[in-house]
C-alpha cells in the first residue's frame, strides 16, 4: 500500500548545530506535504508544510525542501536549540486529497544536547 | 478561536462501559478526523467526516461509533472496548478535507481496563 518512509528514527545534535530529516513517499498523486513536531504529552502541532508546486519553503530556521522527481522531501532545522527537541512527523496527503487522508512516517525524536 | 478542543482529557473505562469522546472546533472547517496514537507511534487515522458526512472509515471496529452532529462537533462514542484500545484518540479539522492543514486537538488519553 502507500506509505511515507522517515529516517533517521533518532537523531541527537549538539545545540547550534543543523539537523536534517528525510522522508520518500510512494503515490505519486501526493500534492501536500506537512511536518508536525510533538512533544512528549502534547498534540502534534504543524511546523512547515509545502504543496507540490514548489521546491522549497522556509521559516526561521526551519526549511522544507521537496524532490518530485524522486518522490522525497526533507526538514532542515539550522542553529538548534534545546527546545527544539521533540519527535517530528512527516506526512503526505493519499491520493492528492481527494479522500482526506494524511499518511505520517514513523516519526523521529530529536535530542538537543545544550 | 484558532483551536481544537477536546474533552474528557483523560479517561478510563472498563471493558463493559459505554463513554463518549467530543471534539469542537469554531474555525468553519467542513473536514474534522479521527486518529488514534500508540505510545512512540505515528497518528493513525479512524474516520475523516467532509462537510458533516462520513467519508472515509478505515476498517475501524464497531466498538467505536463516530457522529457529526453538526459541523463544527465531533463525537466518538465507545462500547465494550478491549485494553488494546488505550491509546491517545486525537481530533484533528482542516478547511476542506485533502489539500489543507490539518490542526489537532490536545486528545483524550484513554485508559482500558
């Protein structure tokens, strides 16, 4: 079936440091493609998200970069602070939306060494 | 109100117990969802309700029984779930179902027993 692939599943950076997260999806009707952060306790709360008509959106220090071609898209979060630490989901939308569904990856959980 | 609510935030129930999950969202959104999430798991999605109908169930047991009163209310009723159950249920709405942000909920940790 479709599926979203997340890597890596941990990540660990020194605080100031960047961190990259990558995810390949497999429907190529995929059109939207959102990045939620959630903390421990907490709901997942969107943080970037880029539609397939463009290659790169950023905000801050987060940027989201999208290969249609290759069907992958990646967060890059530059200069990371401890607060940054959390688990981050990527996700792309089945079937270009028609139904509604969003398909998440299985996650990765960033820690933030001050 | 740019928010989700939910209500109860935790709850626990026995195996025979019937109790009701809702959700509320006052941003004029005609998609609200249903996710279910397992500890150090992705949200997997139940059910998506687009303009006030059922449009997607994703095989869900008959123990969970969704309702959109209307659209800006979402209720998950619960009957005779099993321990496999205890999960964070969360609600999650968008402006229109498939292309849009989706926005979560606090969800209702729910404990079996």
């Amino acid at each position: 079936g479709e599926n979203v692939e997340q890597h890596p599943s941990t990540l660990s950076v020194q605080e100031g440091d960047s961190a990259v997260i990558k995810c390949t999806y497999s429907d190529s009707a995929s059109n939207y493609f959102p990045w939620y952060k959630q903390e421990l306790g907490k709901r997942p709360q969107l943080i970037i998200d880029i539609r397939s008509n463009v290659g790169e959106k950023k905000d801050q220090r987060i940027a989201v970069t999208l290969n249609k071609t290759a069907k992958h898209f990646s967060l890059h979060i530059t200069e990371t602070q401890p607060e940054d630490s959390a688990v981050y989901f990527c996700a792309a939308n089945l079937y270009g939306g028609s139904q509604g569904n969003l398909i998440f990856g299985k996650g990765t959980k960033l820690s933030v060494k001050p | 109100d740019t928010e989700v609510t939910q209500t109860p935030k935790h709850l626990v129930m026995g195996m025979t117990n019937k109790k009701s999950l809702k959700c509320e969202q006052h941003m004029g959104h005609r998609a609200m969802y249903w996710y279910k999430q397992k500890a150090k798991k992705p949200p997997e999605l139940m059910f998506v309700y687009s303009y006030e109908k059922l449009s997607i169930n994703e095989s869900v047991p008959s123990r969970f029984s969704p309702e959109c009163p209307n659209s800006s209310l979402l209720n998950l009723h619960l009957h005779a779930l099993q321990p496999e159950d205890s999960a964070l249920y969360l609600c999650a709405s968008s402006l229109e179902p498939g292309e849009d942000t989706q926005y979560f909920g606090p969800g209702t940790r729910l404990t079996v027993l």
